[in-house]
C-alpha cells in the first residue's frame, strides 16, 4: 500500500511562501510542485485552529462536532476548554482503521487525550504540562524520550522574554526533533498515512515584529519536508495549513468596546484570584516595566510568595499599583469580571465568537428571549460599523451563526461570529475596561486569515492540472483522503472529493456515499482535571489566543 503524508504548516500562506520559492529558499515545496498542484484552502470561520482542525480531524462543519472556539460553554453556564473529548463527530482516520489503514499522528491538535487507534497518537495542543497519558500507545513516550529526551509539547513562549531569536531557534531544534520521531514511529508502527503539523510558523508569525524570523522558520520547515521526501520519494504528499497569515498594526479592545457600546458592564475586581492567573498578572505586570528573562522570572517567583502571605488589604494595594503602572497587568479571565445582570453580550476568546447572554451566573440572562433578535442585530450592525484609526472596517463581515453553521450542535455555538481576519487589526478580548478601543500591538505582530495553502504531489495526484491553482475547502481533505484509500466517505460529512486533483485511474472512480452506522464520536465533555483545565488555560492565554 503506498504511504501518504499530510505535512500541515501552520498558519501557511502563499504571501508568505512565494517570495521564498521565488528566491529558490525552499526547494524540497518547489520538489513538490514540480510533481503536484497547488491551491488555495479555505479555512473554517474563525479561522483558528481549533475550529479548522477539527473540521479537518471530522469532515464536518462546526455544527456538526461542537468545536466554535478555544472554549466550550456548559448548559450550566459554566466555561470549559477544548480537547479531543469535546468532539462530536468520528475522526476520519477511525473509518480508515476499520479497512486496515494504519494511522501515526504527530502534534494534530485537538488530538489529546489521545484516544486508541490501529498505529501512534503523539498529540499536538491544547496539553496541560503535567499530562504523563501523553501517548498512544502509552510506550511511545518512553520510545521518544529514550531516543531523543524530554519530550514536552509546544515551545516555551518564556523564551521571548530573552529575545526572539532564542524563541526561534529553540522553533528550529524542536522541529529536527519532531521529524526524526516521526521518521522513527512511522517504522515502528508501519503506518499507511501520517498527519503531522508544523506549528513554529504560527508562533513566530504572532511574535516577531519582523518577517525575517518568519523567512526562517519556513526554510527550517523545507529542510524538514526534504528528510521526508529522502525517506519516502515515491510516497503521496499532501501539504496544507489549517488558515493563513498576515501582518497587524493595531490592537483593537473589544472588551472596552462592549461596555461603552452599552452591551457589557464589568463588577467589582476579586482578590480571590487563581495561582494560574496571579503568574500572568505578574508577568504582564514585570514584563511592561523593562523585566525580562531570568531576572524577570526570579522577581515574579518572589512576588507570587509574598502575595499568598500577604493580608488582603495588602494585596489590594498591591493589585491597584500594579494596574497603575501597566494597564494590562490585570487581564484576566474576561469573563470573570462581568456584572452578568447588566451584560447582554460577552466574548471569551480573541477570535471573533460573540456570545448573547440569555443564562449566565444563576440561570437569569441578561437577555429575555423575547429581545435576542433586537440584541442581535444590534450588535451586527454596530459591529459593521467599527472603524480603524486610518478610517478602514474593522469587521469585513458579522454572521449570525445559523448563517455559516448547521446540525445538531449548533445551539452550542455563538450567537454572532465577526470576521476581523482581512483587517489590519488584532482583536483583544482581555482588558482592563477604559476609554480608548484601539492601541498599538500589544506584543502580537500577526493574526490568521482563512487563505490556506495546499499542495498535492506524488504518483496519485494529478501533474500540473490545467487548473491551476485549484480552490478547495479544509473539510474537503478527509474525504479525498478516504477516497484516496478506497473508502467509502461518510454522508454526512460536508466536504466533497477532490477528484480535479487526482490521477486516474482515482480521478474517474466514482465516489461512494455512505450512511455510517454509529461509530464513537466524543462526548462534548471536558476530558481534563480542573488542575489540567487551568494549565490549558494558562498556556492559551500566554500565546494571546484567550
């Protein structure tokens, strides 16, 4: 059976790879193409990756496997965050185990807790960084760490506090390392097709001010495609991001925004703060007085003792300072400073999910059933009206989610999603609530797009298709890989076969449409400890997405 390997860039963009296959820095892509075709991929809205790998992990839309944003919202009002349990659809790679296709997954998101499967899970984020059930099988850990130490996911955004190139570089090692594991568990365990994501380019893309980091990271990522193809030269490739990239000049506070536009209002500030959000504070607070590295690290360490000695009248102070000197010390959890009684609308991420309030703290909603259309399409209209300081929208489109979502899960999604990824704004829900919705960056110099990239190549995949390039949806690539395979792709599944990119005699074979039996989706429950729960949440936050 040949082997195929879906290598996904995260955040990958044509804008961003051209000008480096032009200047011929990543000629293991030009390989590729050379044999292939290339296209666009849409993304989900919002184009995060959550949302867009789950779709992709599931073949269906949001509505259908309940994934809308970092954050999962309880019918009890309480918030939870997102993992592998939270699906509600059945992966793609199970119907691929059940025809004897072995599967080895390295870094997929939302692929933890990882969950049986007929080959490896090595699980990419959201991981709380205690979890010791890393791995399927449980020995793959021990297989990494005996071979290559150890192993952790993601790389520590600590490392900018000592520059950008330290936080690259430490990108670029663990990238080498991510591939030889690869390498090393796709022999282990003989799988027939391999998921694997870069996400190097999605952190440096958010991070560093200038596009030379970003020039770097994608010609390491080359590098990485290049020990593939000299292991598998004759396999299939399919190279994809979950959204695209661009550049941002400007920040704008939606929080603020809510509660000048009358829809939010903020109640009193709580001493009876989480040790998890006390070391954020801390480290915002530090960082926007000149700290950085060790020194900040060690001062943050102290305070945060002294703080759980302190009597409270002294930890007030303390906090009121703190917000003094740098407003954005105390951007905590958003939510957790609403007076829900007077708050219509809420958001809990940064990524455009608008929520109305019909049931929140004890059951009373800010909002009657009767007002949620006024609410509603008050909000899409002021929204749409959001201007940047150089006079541009900031909003390029506001949905109502039945607008863009179907199935069964879409009453647990939000009730308004804002399209701000064609803007050059980077939209910030944590903030201290004050008189100006728009400042400079605040460390984040880029944000996502729904312009993908895709590229296929090898011996089943058409050679430079007279359409060229091709348009395709990120819930198109399950189907074609079931197809691919010879599987029959699920009805309800929402994406459709890449025929035009496929080689004959795959091209001319008809596409089988199934009603699947009830195979085990997730449950929609958290799947993490509450200790997990806060580490996730910690980890989010750091890299700007809550």
């Amino acid at each position: 059976m040949r082997k195929t390997l879906v290598l996904s860039i995260d955040s990958g963009c044509w804008e961003y790879l051209d000008p480096l296959l032009a200047a011929g820095r990543m000629p293991n892509v030009a390989r590729l193409l050379d044999r292939g075709a290339r296209g666009i991929l849409e993304s989900t809205m919002p184009p995060i990756t959550p949302v867009a790998f789950s779709s992709f992990i599931t073949g269906v839309n949001p509505g259908k496997h309940g994934v809308f944003d970092w954050s999962l919202h309880h019918g009890d009002g309480t918030r939870g965050m997102v993992n592998a349990a939270a699906l509600r659809a059945v992966p793609f790679w199970t119907y691929l185990n059940h025809k004897g296709i072995r599967v080895g997954l390295f870094n997929v998101p939302l692929t933890y807790p990882p969950r049986p499967l007929d080959g490896f899970v090595v699980p990419g984020i959201p991981v709380p960084h205690t979890a010791r059930r890393l791995t399927y099988p449980p020995e793959v850990l021990n297989q990494l760490e005996d071979r290559f130490g150890p192993y952790r996911v993601d790389v520590d955004r600590g490392l900018l506090n000592e520059g950008i190139d330290a936080y690259l570089q430490a990108w670029i090692k663990y990238e080498a390392v991510q591939t030889e594991a690869a390498l090393m568990l796709m022999e282990m365990y003989a799988v027939d097709l391999l998921v694997l994501n870069y996400a190097s380019l999605d952190r440096v893309n958010h991070f560093a001010p200038e596009m030379e980091s970003i020039e770097q990271v994608l010609s390491n990522i080359d590098a990485q495609i290049g020990r593939f193809l000299e292991r598998y030269p004759d396999a299939n490739y399919i190279l994809m991001s979950d959204h695209g990239s661009r550049r941002v000049r400007t920040a704008f506070l939606l929080g603020p925004w809510l509660v000048q536009h009358g829809y939010a209002a903020y109640g009193e500030y709580s001493l009876d703060i989480p040790p998890y959000e006390v070391n954020f504070a801390l480290a915002r607070y530090l960082r926007g007085r000149g700290m950085q590295g060790t020194e900040e690290r060690f001062v943050r360490g102290v305070l945060r003792l002294l703080l759980r000695m302190a009597p409270a009248p002294l930890r007030r102070r303390f906090w009121e300072s703190a917000y003094r000197s740098v407003p954005g010390a105390l951007a905590y959890r958003f939510t957790e400073r609403l007076d829900w009684a007077r708050t219509k609308v809420f958001a809990t991420s940064n990524s455009g999910p608008l929520l109305i309030n019909t049931g929140m703290g004890n059951g009373r909603g800010a909002v009657s059933p009767g007002e949620y259309e006024r609410v509603r399409e008050s909000l899409i209209r002021d929204l749409l009206a959001v201007r940047d300081p150089q006079g541009r929208p900031v909003f390029s489109r506001v949905y109502r989610r039945e607008e863009i979502y179907h199935g069964p899960a879409l009453a647990s999604g939000p009730d308004v999603i804002a399209d701000h990824y064609e803007s050059d704004c980077d939209v910030v829900v944590d903030n201290k609530p004050g008189q100006f919705c728009f400042l400079d960056r605040l460390g984040r110099f880029g944000d996502h797009t729904r312009r993908g990239i895709l590229v296929v190549s090898g011996p089943d995949f058409v050679q430079r298709p007279p359409v060229n390039p091709a348009h395709a949806s990120i819930l198109d690539l399950p189907a074609t890989l079931l197809h691919l395979y010879g599987v029959p792709v699920p009805q309800e599944w929402d994406g459709q076969v890449l025929r035009g990119l496929l080689a004959p005699p795959l091209a001319e074979r008809g596409v089988v449409r199934v009603k699947t039996a009830a195979l085990d989706g997730g449950t929609g429950e958290k799947g993490y400890s509450a200790d997990e729960e806060a580490q996730v949440m910690e980890h989010l936050r750091d890299l700007g997405y809550l």
